[in-house]
C-alpha cells in the first residue's frame, strides 16, 4: 500500500492552513478597521473563491499565473525555480480555496468584540499591536480556531484547483483526493473506498475535537457566570 497521498495531503494541508491563519487573519484585521461601500468589492475578491468561482477555474487561474508564460512564472524562472507541477503548487491551490473561510470566521470573531475594550485599552496608551495580541486576538481566539480547522478540512479535501497546477504526481503532488479519483478511474474501488474513509475520518476528527471544545468552553464559562 502507497501511503504518499496521506502524508502529501497532510504536509499540505498543515502548511496551507499556517499561510491560511497568517493571511485570513491579517486580512480580517485590516477590513474590521475599514468602512464604506467600496470595500465590498473587497469582499466579494476574498469570497469569490468560496462562493463564486469553482476549484477548476481557480486553478486554472493560477496556472495562468504561476506557469512559465505567467508573470510571476517569468520571475520565478529567472530564478531557476518553477511552482507548477510541484508540491509548492499543492499548497498555493490548497491555501487560496481555504483563504475564504479564514477569512470570514476571523472577521466575524473580531467583529464580536466588545469595541468600548479595545477603545479603553488605546486610551490608557496600549499601542495597536498590544491591543490586537492581548485583547482583540484572546477574545476571538475561538472563532480564530474554528477558521482554521475549517481551513484545514478544506485544504485536505481540496481536488479541482490542485489537479490544474499540480497535476497528478505519484508521490509528490497526489494528495487523497486526486488519488481517490484516479482510483475510480482505474476501477480500482477498493483503493478509492478507502482513501475515502481515511478523508472522512480525519475530517470528522478535527470537526468533532473542533465541537467538544466549543461545548466545553461554553460550559466553562457558564460555570463562571454561575459563581
């Protein structure tokens, strides 16, 4: 049995949800602090691989961008390095269709604190990063969470944009899903039934790790209140 799918699908998955968080979470940051019609533009660019534009048109996408023809494929090649059809594309495919639910959990954690805090805290000469990292981020931090497990699940599942700009190498760029599909393609069910269930129960581990510390937080605080 070939486990690199596995380990290629969890390496990329790890490493797409760490650029994800850092990303998502700037990126919240700096749309929280900003008002007007315009940014809804914005919005709607951050959302669009979500809501809009399906995993093979953002893969397409970036195929036209990363590829030699491309223009940061141009630079890169200059360089003597090339993204496309490599692990690294596996990762960018990966971290772009997880950008959006990064950034929309972030955002609508920090929207949720209490803004009279973070006004109270300047006032008294906390700097903006002080009051981002000892208030803002630890009163938000379980929304910040559940981003990224959500990131993480959907960078692992992640199949249309991988398949355009990483293609299907056995062990470099076959994650679980590709592998899942070129299974069924061989008619080899068995091999695509169980890349299934190894997707599924990775999945349904970090989404239930994800609500039994979600209802043990709730309870927590309830118990405080209750004192």
């Amino acid at each position: 049995m070939d486990w690199s799918p596995l380990w290629i699908s969890l390496a990329t998955s790890v490493t797409a949800t760490a650029i994800t968080l850092m990303a998502g979470l700037a990126a919240a940051v700096w749309r929280e602090r900003r008002s007007g019609p315009a940014l809804a533009l914005v919005d709607g660019f951050f959302f669009s691989c979500l809501w809009c534009c399906p995993p093979t048109v953002v893969g397409f996408l970036l195929l036209l961008l990363f590829g030699r023809n491309g223009p940061l494929g141009k630079l890169l090649v200059r360089f003597g390095a090339t993204i496309v059809f490599s692990w690294p594309a596996t990762v960018i495919a990966a971290a772009v269709v997880a950008f959006p639910l990064m950034y929309l959990t972030a955002r609508a954690a920090l929207e949720q604190v209490e803004p009279d805090l973070l006004q109270a805290a300047r006032t008294l000469g906390a700097s903006e990063w002080r009051v981002f990292r000892e208030i803002a981020l630890p009163l938000a931090w379980p929304g910040v969470l559940a981003g990224t497990v959500l990131s993480f699940a959907r960078a692992l599942g992640e199949f249309g944009a991988t398949l355009m700009i990483a293609g299907n190498i056995p062990g470099r760029t076959e994650t679980i899903p590709i592998a899942i599909y070129f299974a069924v393609e061989a008619d080899d069910l068995q091999r695509a039934f169980f890349w299934c269930a190894i997707d599924v129960v990775i999945s349904l581990a970090l989404l239930s790790g994800l609500y039994y510390w979600t209802r043990m937080q709730g309870l927590e605080r309830s118990r405080r209140v209750a004192r």
